[in-house]
C-alpha cells in the first residue's frame, strides 16, 4: 500500500460513533442535507428504511435530514405507495428532465435526483437495506459537517453472506478492488468502493458525469479523485451491511459494467466490445443469453439548461 494511502487510513477513517447525531445538528451551521433512496420492487424493505430516517433523523425542532426523497426508477410492486405511506416524498424517475428519455439503470436515476432535490450535503443509500440503522446516514453525513475540506465520504461495513461474514461483495472482491489497486492505487483504502451508501458536497455531484448502470459507484469514486484528490475523500464504519444479494449471472453483468466503467476512464481511446454473453441450460442443453453492457453516461449536471435555470431561480 502507497504511504500516501496508509496517511490517508489514519487520517480519513472514522466510525459512526466518532460523530453523536447532536453534535452533527450542532455542527450543521445553516446546511441542509438530502437523502435519495434509489428504489426499484423494493416495498419489502423501504418503508422501515424510510420510518428510521425519519423517526430517528428528521423529528424534533433541529433535524439533521432536511428532506428525504425516494426516486421509483419504475416499479411493479407497491413500492412508491409504501414509501410515501412512511413519510418520503416520492418521485418518478421518468418525470424528472421528462425532455430527456430515462434509460435503466441505477445512475440514472441518482443522476436525475440532483434536480429535485435541495440539500448541500446529498447522502444515497440503498432501498433493499434490511435491519436498518440511522447510522447508515449520520455516519456518512457527519464527516461533510465536521471537516471542511471533505467532500465525498462513503461508507464501510461488514457484508455477511446469508449467516457467514465477510463473505458479501463479491464483485468488489473479485472486480472493483483488483481494478482500484492495480489502477488507482490511491484509492486501494477504500473497504466498501462500491457501496451503495455515500454522501458528497452537491458542488461536487453536479461537476461529475454519472454512468447509468451499475458503474456508477466506481465511476464517481474514480472521478472524485481525479477532481477532488485524496485528501477530499473519506470513509466512516458503520457496521454491518445486509440486503438482498443478487444471483451469478446478475454478479456477472455489474461487473462486466464496473469493468467497462473503469476502462472509459482508463482510455477514451480504443473500447471493449460493450456486451456480455451468458449461458443458462434450457431443454436442450446450454442457451446463449447476451446483454448490453451499460454504456451511456450522463454529463454532469450544472452542464444540463434545466439544473442550471432552477439554481439561478
């Protein structure tokens, strides 16, 4: 590990309880602080994500979430209704920048909340988070409170895998955290790089592009670097991480997309062949099934006439 990084560990990572919710309020000092649950057929566990933010971090005279949004990104189940039953705002992803047609995938729609939303602190976190603490929020937020010169900060935890620990983040393992040692080393400190639980200055968010897919966590990482350095970027242990976990072949297209994430900012030169081809065993024998690789990203968001018009509004 470079010495930079191993600086960096001691100087850049905290834990939840660094940081007591009062102190954060305290701290606030006129800020505001959004928080974006990015949601697709996820009722069975929004709606208690949803009541703990707000039982926990919007109640009292002094929150310290100002606004909590969740973003449908086009569900068939009762997902919106069960959010907004628990208090959320709820938003349609297709209804926001509807001069822009939405395209799937997880970035898009975290790259359509920065136009309704309002907070300077944005904090993202999953729907699909069983046993839900506040901690997931507050411990993300705290940093960009407390430490001026933070401006991204994501969280870290233990990812078990059904009863055994450790063994969650699988792509992470096996994708993300080769690419990032090998690449960017200086972001080799990172425990959880593409965890779904971050927060960041929106003045950073709306300077970056935002892959639409399931890159979008590395890529902004990546990007954060790039614009920000080091020194800008932290990380705050939160505990443990459970949620629904995703099949082999569902593994197998994220991180087909990480890879093509990481190899648009390696090179914008020559690029791998954006598909990927899987086999599932139908009647008779093994059937091909190819999918697109996640290839658009969106351009950062001060650059779109819409954002810009309501910021000076």
């Amino acid at each position: 590990m470079l010495e930079e990084v191993e600086r960096w560990l001691s100087r850049r990572s905290w834990s939840a309880a660094d940081r007591p919710v009062d102190r954060l309020v305290t701290a606030k000092q006129g800020a505001t602080v959004s928080v974006v649950l990015p949601a697709l057929n996820e009722e069975a566990t929004v709606g208690q994500i949803v009541t703990v933010i707000r039982r926990e971090l919007m109640s009292g005279p002094l929150p310290l979430v100002d606004e909590l949004v969740v973003i449908d990104s086009g569900s068939t189940d009762r997902t919106g209704e069960v959010a907004a039953a628990a208090g959320a705002r709820v938003v349609h992803r297709d209804a926001i920048l509807p001069g822009i047609p939405a395209v799937p995938g997880k970035g898009e729609v975290l790259w359509r909340s920065l136009m309704v939303t309002r907070g300077d602190i944005v904090c993202f976190v999953d729907a699909d988070l069983r046993e839900f603490s506040p901690d997931f929020v507050s411990g993300i937020v705290g940093p960009l409170l407390t430490e001026p010169d933070v401006q991204f900060v994501k969280a870290m935890y233990d990812r078990p895998l059904g009863d055994v620990a450790g063994q969650g983040g699988r792509v992470t393992e096996l994708v993300a955290r080769p690419l990032l040692n090998l690449h960017w080393p200086q972001l080799a400190g990172f425990v959880q790089p593409l965890g779904g639980e971050y927060a960041a200055r929106r003045s950073l968010l709306e300077r970056l592009p935002f892959p639409v897919g399931y890159g979008v966590e590395l890529g902004l990482l990546v990007d954060a670097l790039h614009t920000v350095g080091l020194d800008a970027l932290a990380q705050v242990d939160v505990g443990e991480r459970r949620h629904r976990h995703q099949d082999g072949q569902a593994l197998g297209r994220m991180a087909a997309a990480i890879y093509r994430t990481a190899q648009l900012r390696l090179s914008r030169g020559h690029l791998v062949r954006p598909s990927l081809t899987q086999f599932e065993r139908g009647s008779d024998g093994f059937v091909p099934r190819t999918h697109a690789v996640d290839t658009e990203e969106r351009p950062p968001m001060r650059e779109i006439g819409e954002y810009a018009a309501r910021r000076a509004a």
